[in-house]
C-alpha cells in the first residue's frame, strides 16, 4: 500500500528532502546518463508540491506540483519519477492520476501543462494530455509540451 504525501518545502522533513533529490538524480542524472542542474531553484517556492509515494517507508515515487506562472502559464507537473525497483505495476499512472488531481483541487479550472519526454507521449496521452508543441531537445533528451484540460 502507498501512502501519499504533499507537502510544501517548508513542511519537509530533511529525510524526505535528501531521499526526493536522490531518487531524482539517481534517475534523471545517473541512470538517463543526463548532467544537468538537477537544482534549478523552484524546489523552495511557496506555492510548489512535493508529491511523494512511500511504501515500507522506502520512497518509491515522485512528482513536483508546480504553480501557474513558475514554468508555464497553467499549473504543471514534473520531475515524474518511479523508482526502478518500484516500476511495472501502474505506480506511475497512479502518481500522475495523485498529482492532477492535486492540480485542479489547488487550481480548478486550469489547463494543466506537462514538459513530458518524448517516448512517454503515449503514456501521457492514455491520462488525457494532448500535444502543444513540436518534439524539442531539453538536456539532450527530446521532449514535447502537452496539457490537459
């Protein structure tokens, strides 16, 4: 079973920081072969969730909710992340099904963006995204911007 939690930087526990930017540079930076500046300064803004799924008090998956008007005009969602010990059985569908819904509670009415990886667009469609942009490259990895509502 996976308990949920969102949380705001200053609700943050330091394990919960350290165990969130370790996974996220275990997966992003290590195992996509992709340095980048995992640090980018919008982890601490007042108004951004931290969505985190924990099993067995191991974090098994993320996502960082963020306000409109911080990376685009709506709300979005990004650093999407399950562990590679925690992944094929849905968990991913589940955190993002967890983390619109966080978007339109804290923002009804909004559209909500995605920077998504290019080879999840379909994964990211079968959740109701839709393409709004040509494929561009983001840290070598190509990517495309999709929304929802």
């Amino acid at each position: 079973m996976i308990q949920w939690h969102a949380k705001s930087f200053t609700a943050l526990s330091t394990r919960e920081l350290y165990q969130f930017l370790k996974l996220r540079v275990d997966v992003f930076v290590v195992e996509q072969h992709c340095p980048y500046p995992e640090l980018d300064g919008y982890d601490h803004h007042d108004k951004l969730i931290h969505l985190m799924g924990w099993q067995d008090d191991v974090l098994c998956c993320y996502a960082r909710i963020l306000p409109p008007g911080l990376t685009f005009d709506t709300p979005s969602i990004g650093r999407v992340i399950v562990s590679a010990t925690a992944r094929g059985g849905q968990l991913g569908r589940t955190l993002m099904q967890q983390a619109i819904t966080i978007c339109q509670t804290s923002w009804p009415k909004h559209a909500i963006t995605i920077g998504a990886q290019a080879h999840l667009q379909r994964f990211y469609q079968s959740l109701g995204f839709t393409p709004i942009s040509d494929i561009y490259l983001e840290d070598g990895i190509p990517h495309l911007d999709m929304q929802l509502g």
